[in-house]
C-alpha cells in the first residue's frame, strides 16, 4: 500500500466507509487490514473504537510487449 491511512469508528465497517471516503476509493480497490475491532463495554466504561489501515490496491503495470506474450 502505497498510500494509507489508519481510521478509527464505532464499528469496523463504520471505520472502512470513512477510509474509503478519504481516500476517494471504492471498497474493491481497497486493501483493508483490521487492526482492532473494539468493543463497547459496560454503559460505555472501557469501550474502544475499532481501527482499520486501509490503503488503495496496487495495480500492476502491464507493458504491450508482455501482454503479447502472455497469449
């Protein structure tokens, strides 16, 4: 991942959808790593946010020469 960034939220898929709108990506262009998925604890005392690296997936660079060889 060459650009990504680490987003927190109350759920994982609420911290995805905000990475995703940061970026400006769709989630199938996404590489997603889930680095907590938190946890709400007891009226809210110790509940931690989930957190996500999500970053845009590479895309490989194909030359016209190598496509030629790959038929």
């Amino acid at each position: 991942m060459d650009q990504s960034l680490e987003v927190s939220g109350r759920t994982v898929e609420e911290a995805i959808e905000s990475g995703l709108r940061q970026l400006g990506i769709s989630r199938d262009a996404a590489d997603v790593v889930v680095l907590s998925r938190g946890r709400s604890g007891i009226l809210g005392i110790g509940s931690e946010q989930a957190r996500v690296r999500i970053g845009a997936r590479e895309v490989p660079v194909v030359e016209p020469d190598d496509a030629a060889h790959a038929r």
